[in-house]
C-alpha cells in the first residue's frame, strides 16, 4: 500500500510541491533569523512549521511534529540530521525533538 501511495503521480506532484515550499520557507526562516523578535519574525516561522509538519505528514510522519524532530528523535546521526544541524545550527534537530510527539508515525 505504502509503495502505491509513493509512485502515485498525485503523490509524486504533492510532495515535491510541499518540498519545494519547506525549501523556501526554510530559506525565509534563515532570513528570519537575522531579524529581530517581532510579528514579522513569528509569522515566519508559524508558516515555515506548518509546511514543515505537512511535509512530515506526506512522507507518513506523525502530523504534528517538524522533519528537524523526526530525525533528531529517530535518526540523529543520519546525514541529513548533520545537514540540519549546519544549516540551523549545532544541536538543532535535538532540540526540535517534541517528546510527546512521534505516536501517530505510520511508518515506525
Ligand atoms: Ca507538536
């Protein structure tokens, strides 16, 4: 069922959209971290969660938990947990771990 889902064209379309979308809104929340705390700054990274969430939804993640707490929880040594790291800085996917989070994953 899982395989289906993947090599579905609507699949392939929807997710390389909300990949593209966490990819600029990661690029944004870059950005946001030169600004100084405020609205601007929030909405930011309000918006750049929520597609991150979604993103982790579409490759079967638990829906309320970012990619960056997925793989600190799961895989915190995996190259794109390194890659992570030195992009929003060291330690970053093991502080976005939600301890609470990770139950709804349906692949475990
Ligand atoms: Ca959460």
């Amino acid at each position: 069922m899982v395989v289906l889902i993947l090599l579905s064209p609507i699949y392939l379309i929807i997710f390389s959209t909300i990949l593209f979308m966490w990819l600029i809104c990661a690029l944004f929340y870059a950005i946001s971290l030169l600004l100084p705390a405020g609205f601007a700054k929030s909405y930011i990274f309000n918006v750049m969660v929520s597609f991150d969430q979604t993103a982790n939804a579409l490759t079967f993640g638990d829906p309320d938990e970012t990619i960056s707490g997925r793989f600190g929880r799961r895989w915190p040594d995996s190259w794109f947990s390194k890659l992570l790291n030195t992009l929003f800085g060291v330690g970053h996917v093991q502080q976005a771990i939600e301890p609470d989070e990770g139950k709804d994953d349906l692949i475990k």
